[in-house]
C-alpha cells in the first residue's frame, strides 16, 4: 500500500511540475511568419494568410528607425529569420533573430560603425520583477513571460519574421 501512494504522490508531482514548466506544447497549424509593426507595438503570427496570434511588444528604448549601430536603442526594421532558441535566456526564454543581414552590415560599415547584434523576441527580465517603462530592451521585441512560453512553443527555427516602422 505504501508503494502505492508513494507512486501516486510522484505522478502527482510531476503533473505539477509540468504544468508549471515554461516548457508548453503546440499542435496547432503552423506558423509560417512573424510580423512585427512597431508603430503599434504589435506582433502577430501568421499561418498562411490567417492570424494565429497577436501581441502587444515592448521595443528598444529608442524605438523610431532601424537599428543603426550597436548601443542606439532601436529595433531592427527588415525581413529576417528567426535561426535559434535560449532556453536559459536572462529573459525567461528567447527566440534569436538573424540580425544583422547584409544591408544592415553595408548600413554599418559605410558609417564605420559595428551594427551590433543579439536581437531576441523574449519575455521579461530576471533581474527585476516589473519592466518600468514602455519600449526598455536595448533594441529586442518583449512580451509577458507567458507570451513567450507560448510562442516559444509554436515558432521554429527558420521562421520568417518581417519588422516594419
């Protein structure tokens, strides 16, 4: 009888801890593109021509223009691909964008500049609870922590993601 409830008390437990895990699953249709609008701080996942999902984002704390240089607080504006995962991001979980791309490297280098990189969509900081103001990364796309989690479920590698102004 012991060795009854001792199972049951370790399946219980693990019911819990995954439904806790930052870890979701997804089986719904694909998402085959990512747009970002940053005038309305909006980003939406497409399957096919069909919004899946839509978001509210935070930008980079100097969200007019593209990003130019590293250190100028802008998001990037462009077509990229989304080309890899942090699952232990400082940022909850996070999604790398494949900034910069030749045009933003030739933008750099004509202004003898590095375009910077290490461009995310991720979720919240872990160094303090609340984010203070609208559009504070230094140039990634955020959303809530479990936003993410759901995002991170259902976007792959080699998603297209299309940034406009």
């Amino acid at each position: 009888m012991q060795a009854v409830v001792k199972l049951v008390v370790a399946v219980a437990l693990a019911l819990t801890l995954n439904a806790c895990s930052k870890f979701k699953t997804y089986d719904g249709p694909e998402v085959t593109r990512i747009v970002v609008m940053k005038s309305s701080r909006s980003m939406y996942l497409f399957h096919g021509d069909a919004v899946l999902k839509s978001y509210s984002v935070d930008l980079g704390f100097a969200p007019t223009g593209t990003k130019e240089v590293r250190g100028d607080g802008r998001t990037p504006e462009g077509s990229y691909l989304i080309d890899r995962r942090n699952p232990n991001s400082e940022y909850h979980l996070s999604l790398g964008i494949d900034y910069p791309n030749e045009d933003d490297i030739a933008r750099a280098r004509k202004a003898v500049k590095n375009p910077g990189g290490d461009i995310f969509i991720h979720g919240g900081p872990k160094r303090w609870r609340d984010r203070k103001a609208v559009d504070w990364t230094a140039g990634c796309i955020s959303v809530t922590n479990k936003e993410m989690e759901e995002i991170y479920s259902m976007v792959k590698d080699g998603t297209p993601i299309d940034i406009f102004p």
